[in-house]
C-alpha cells in the first residue's frame, strides 16, 4: 500500500469544482508543498462530515465544538490543480484516544471482504495497481472546522424537489411521486 499521511496537514478541506449538476468533489490534505488530492462522490462528503460530527459530539464535545472550530475554518477555494491522485472508495473515521485526534482514512479500493464478493468476470480499475490511500490525522476543533467545511461545500448544488427532494434541472425533473408527470 502506498500511503499518503499527513499527521498533521496544514490544510485539509473538502470542496466542489463546476457548475451544479456537473461538480466534482475533491479532498484535499497539504503540508509545505507536498498536497494530495483525492476525489469523492457527493453523498461520500455529506457523510463524511455527518459523521465527523457525530463523532465529535460523542469523543471530544468541547474541545471539537463548534466554538473552538471556528478560528480554524478555511472558506478559501481549492488548490488548483485538481487532479485527483485517485478516486475514493472506501472512507473511515476513527477517535485515536491514545492522543485524542480523529483520524480520517480514504482508499481506492474496497475491502477484502467485499473483493471476495465481486464478480471476478469484471476488469476492476484498481486490478494489478498498488493500492492507494490517504491518512489525515486531526485535532478536534480542526475536524470540527473540516466537517462544517464538508457540508459548506454541498450547498452549492441545485435545489432539490419539495416532493421527492431528488434534484431539479433547470427544465425541471420527472418526479416519481408525481407519478412520472414533469414539474
């Protein structure tokens, strides 16, 4: 496995790049000129930093506060090039108590159990490559100020539907629970 650790980074953010409906969504972790840049799916962000809080409510409720996030929250856009050093499939957070931090894993692959249960007539992307992943080690209000940013950055999208919150296109959506008449 060939790891990418910051431990810890000077900048780690989640972000969007495009116009809604077309975005993709990057991770990034930097220290001095060394940065890593993995992308991700939507619902893989909004998770992440759902569970960033949940954690933090629960292993650090004062010191990963939102309060004490605040001085560490960075607004600023991504760092450009945003080529990916890969893409993500397989995320974890975890509370280290041994020195009180959260660490964050992201991997290009699955897990050796769910490799067991694919289907071996299929060309997998990461077939034959060294597996890749990315290991952010952070104190709690920098969480805290990474998962507010993760979930900043998904505001941008477009508006959902108000009856099956699905997202609208600009000409409008086939809703499902309007029984598939066009809004």
């Amino acid at each position: 496995m060939s790891p990418f650790v910051y431990d810890p980074p000077e900048r780690c953010v989640a972000g969007a790049v495009g116009p809604p409906g077309q975005r993709t969504f990057f991770l990034q972790a930097s220290e001095g000129s060394r940065r890593t840049t993995v992308s991700l799916e939507k619902e893989q962000v909004r998770l992440l930093g759902v569970s960033l809080a949940e954690l933090l409510d629960e292993a650090a409720p004062e010191e990963g506060s939102e309060e004490a996030a605040a001085p560490f929250v960075d607004n600023a856009p991504l760092d450009s090039p945003f080529d990916d050093d890969f893409r993500v499939q397989r995320l974890s957070v975890a509370w280290d108590g041994t020195v009180d931090k959260v660490v964050l894993e992201a991997h290009d692959r699955p897990t050796a159990e769910d490799i067991v249960d694919l289907d071996p007539e299929v060309d997998y992307p990461w077939t034959g490559l060294p597996a890749q992943s990315l290991r952010v080690v952070l104190a709690p209000a920098k969480a805290r100020a990474f998962a507010m940013r993760c979930t900043s950055s998904l505001a941008g999208g477009r508006p959902s539907c108000p009856f099956c919150g699905q997202p609208l296109d600009p000409g409008g959506h086939i809703c499902p629970r309007a029984n598939g008449y066009r809004r």
